[in-house]
C-alpha cells in the first residue's frame, strides 16, 4: 500500500488538528488577558462518569479557584445558579476518594478491559490486513470473525456504560458561608486505567483505518475516514495538551485542587509567622521599592495580589503572572510580532524579546528563577515564606531594570 493513497486521510486529520489548536489558544489567552484576578488552580468536574454517555452534550466544567477566594466556573452548573462564583472565605470542604461498590467485580472487569485493549492493538493490523486482501469482507458469513477481532471494543463500551453503578466518583464538598454547598465530582476509581484502554482501542482503530483505505474499495474508504472522523470527535476534549502546553493553565486533579484549597486560603498571614526580624524588614524595605513603581504597576492587575496575599505560594504566583505581563509590554514596546499560535508564556516572551534585544546573564537569571518558582507554586502549593522574600527581591530587580529600559 503507498502512502500517496492515504494522502486525503493524513490532511483530514491534519486539519482537525490545527483547527483544535486554534481553539485552545483563543481560550488561553482570552482567559489571560480579561481575567482581573488571578487564576490560581483549575480542576474539572465531570456530571457524567462514562466517556461515551460525555460525548453528548458539555459534561465536563472547568472549576477556577481565583486569588480573592472565589470559586468559579466556566457555566452556571455546578456552581450555584450565577456565574459570579462563590467567595469561599471561611468555607469548609470535605473531599472523598473515589471508591468500588463492588470491589471483585470492579476491579476485575478493569482488569479484563486493559488486558482486551492489549489484544485489540496488537491483533488489529491483521484483521486490517485479511480486510485489503478480501480474505474476510461485509458479508453476514463474516460477522463471527469480525466480532472476534472487534470483542474488546464490545467489553470497554459495557464497562464504560456500567462502571458507575459498581463505583463512586471522588468528590469535593464545599460548603460556603453563605449556605451554599457544591459538589464537584472527579473520576472514578483506576479513571487512568480506564482511559488508557481507551487510548488504545482509539490508537488501534485509526491504525485499521489508515491501513485499509485502498483506492479500489469504496466501502473500505468510506470506513476509514468514518473511524477517523469519530476518534477526533470522541477525543477532541482530550489532546488538548497536545496543542497547547502551559503549566499555568494545566487542570489539577480534584485531590490536588482540594489541597490547594485548604493550602492557599487557610494559610496563615505574615504578621503570624515566626519569621526573622531581619528577613521581616528586607520584605517591607522591597514593598518600599516597588511602591516607587506603582504607577508602572498600575495597569497589570495581578501586581496587586503580591502584597494582598496571605499566602508565600499565591504571592509567587503574582510575581510569576506580574513578570509575565511586563515580558509581553516589553515585546510590544519594540514592535515584536506575535506568531498568531505563540503560547502566552514568561518563555515565550523572554524568546521574543531577545529576537529584537539581548537580554543580559542577570535578567535571564532573574526571570528563570521566577518563572520556575512560580511553577513550583502553581503544580504543588508548597512556597515557603523565606522562598517567597528571595523571589520578591528578584522581581524587585526586574522591576526596576524594566523601569530604567522601557519608560
């Protein structure tokens, strides 16, 4: 079989592709460039526990935890009926991991569905194959031997269909002041086990459908660029870190997001912090410095959580988006084009400045260090006070070297 044949496959999901891509970064950067506050974690919760029964209609809502303690989310469900979010300041929460109803049952039925998924993706370039050379064809004689190939398909859509009667999803409680209580609901238990046979089965079939496209047989053609057609739409809410890849914006698992919760708005202020004396005067003298560039600072509305912030980890996450947005002022101060499927990251402004001006060894030194701390506190939560001072000083230095070369 020659490649040429496929040609019209290969650019169907080419453009599929790009046009994903395109999606996702018109979301990326409308969110960082309207947002007043800063997005501190984002989780999902999932209305739907079966990735087939999630194709139909918007099953998954993107949740955002704000640097003001406001929860909120990308439609009215599950949060309430506003799309003004729930300030969870002196909320509580109560998060609850996923759990089997039916322990053998479940877990064995998981087991026999990646065990199938194995044999599907090894065994379906043969049937593809018998498929081109009309060893087996559509007629009802065949229908066993196509069932025997296609059997593990048939086991991963029971299990996805039933597995939330024998299971539980993981939950996160959140009961507001106000009264207000939200359920935000995560995968069931081994959901990655789950997934990966899906992932198979999907790999495999588009393998089929690459494979038994020949410009000879209609009903072949037509079949494959049907298979072709349904993976990119059952997956595409699932490759988008495939198209877009910035931590910043990466979703957290709902343990993870619940423990970025309790971390960030039940952390305790500076003022009742042990904290050196001498180290409590270098954080008030650096306050004193950057309070000389508020007018600099004005305009970028994540410097204002920096200091507003009870928390070391949310206070390097305004450094990290303050830094950010200064990088892009000063791209645009030289009249740097932005590429239209440029991701809006710290290193993509640091890259694009340096296309027109060289940066010297210690701003490249300054921003990486606030670039990979902010990471650190975007993916773990764990900044400790004395981390947060060695990075405010860092950025007190951008600071000032921005006001000395772009006003």
């Amino acid at each position: 079989m020659k490649f040429s044949k496929n040609s019209a496959l290969f650019e169907i999901c080419i453009i599929s592709v790009k046009y994903l891509q395109m999606k996702l970064l018109e979301k990326t950067i409308l969110m960082a460039t309207t947002q007043e506050n800063i997005v501190v974690a984002r989780t999902s919760h999932h209305e739907k526990n079966s990735r087939l029964k999630a194709l139909f209609g918007h099953s998954k809502v993107r949740i955002s935890l704000l640097s003001d303690g406001t929860l909120t989310s990308d439609r009215k469900d599950p949060l309430s009926a506003t799309n003004d979010g729930i300030n969870l300041n002196g909320a509580t929460f109560q998060y609850f991991f996923p759990e089997e109803r039916f322990f053998f049952a479940y877990r064995l039925l998981t087991l026999i569905t990646a065990l199938s998924s194995l044999i599907f993706f090894a065994t379906i370039v043969e049937w593809a194959e018998r498929m081109v050379d009309d060893d087996i064809g559509v007629k009802s004689i065949d229908f066993l031997e196509h069932l025997q190939y296609f059997s593990p398909v048939c086991i991963w859509i029971f299990f996805d269909l039933v597995r939330g009667q024998l299971g539980t999803q993981e939950r996160l409680i959140v009961k507001a002041k106000d009264g207000q209580n939200v359920e935000i609901r995560g995968g069931l238990p081994y959901q990655s086990q789950h997934n990966l046979s899906m992932y198979l089965l999907g790999v495999g079939l588009f393998l089929a459908a690459i494979f038994i496209t020949p410009e000879e047989s209609m009903f072949a053609t037509i079949l494959g660029i049907v298979i072709i057609l349904a993976l990119f739409t059952m997956y595409a809410r699932g490759i988008g870190f495939l198209a877009v890849k910035s931590s910043k914006n990466r979703s957290l698992s709902l343990n993870h997001f619940y423990f970025a919760l309790t971390k960030i708005l039940y952390e305790d202020s500076i003022a009742t912090q042990h904290i050196e004396e001498a180290d409590l005067n270098k954080f008030y003298e650096l306050r004193q410095k950057l309070e000389k560039h508020q007018l600099l600072l004005a305009d970028v509305a994540s410097s204002k959580e920096i200091f507003a912030s009870k928390s070391p980890s949310l206070i390097v996450i305004a450094i990290g988006a303050t830094t950010e947005r200064l990088m892009r002022n000063a791209c645009d101060s030289l009249g740097i084009k932005r590429k239209h499927n440029a991701r809006p990251t710290l290193q993509t402004y640091i890259n694009e400045y340096q296309t027109k001006k060289s940066l010297d060894e210690k701003s490249i030194t300054q921003l990486n260090l606030i670039r990979e701390f902010r990471n650190r506190a975007t993916h773990h939560f764990n900044i400790e006070w004395d981390e947060s001072f060695i990075v405010l000083n860092q950025f007190c230095q951008f600071v000032e070297w921005y006001a000395y070369t772009h006003t």
